[in-house]
C-alpha cells in the first residue's frame, strides 16, 4: 500500500472510529424528548456503524480489499447489501428497483 494511501485511510479511519459516539448521543436526546422510535434508529445506526469501521480497519491493517462487485442501499431505511440488491428490503419492503447502487 503507497504511504499517501495509507495516511488517508488511517486518518479517515480516526474519524469514523468515532462516528458511532455521535449516533448514541443523537439516541439519548431523542430518548429524553420522548421520541422512543428515533432514538431506536440512532442505535440501529450506531451499531452498523461500528460493525461497518471494525470489518474495513481489519481489512486495511493487513493490506486487503473488500471483494465486492456493488452496494447497494435502500433509500427508504439505509439497509445496505453486497453485489446485489434483494427482490424486497428485509427491513422496510422498498422494491429492489428503488435501490441506490454504488
């Protein structure tokens, strides 16, 4: 891995790390303004997020890609998938169509 390459990633990596610090922060204070549901949002992403950093640090730290054709995120609830979309979102039914690729 090129030394550039390898400061960017450590440094966006430093940030991400602590993404997820934020989110449970966004969840107490929808918890305390009553909104139970969001604040269960705000932990659903935290989580992934945190799941999301963990797997990509491990790979970068020893030099490795992801094997990946595409994700793909449903625009409705965030769900994401790898290679390809499913026929319904597991998590909200969005069609596969509505499916943002990248």
């Amino acid at each position: 891995m090129r030394a550039m390459t390898k400061q960017f990633l450590e440094e966006a990596f430093t940030g991400e790390s602590k993404a997820h610090v934020k989110y449970m922060i966004f969840a107490e204070v929808a918890e305390k303004e009553g909104k139970k549901n969001i604040a269960k949002l705000f932990r659903a992403i935290a989580f992934a997020d945190s799941k999301l950093y963990s797997e990509a640090k491990k790979l970068a730290d020893q030099g490795k890609d992801l094997e990946i054709e595409s994700v793909y995120i449903c625009p409705v609830c965030g769900y994401s998938a790898l290679n390809s979309a499913p026929d319904l979102c597991p998590v909200c039914r969005t069609k596969k169509e509505a499916f943002i690729k990248f």
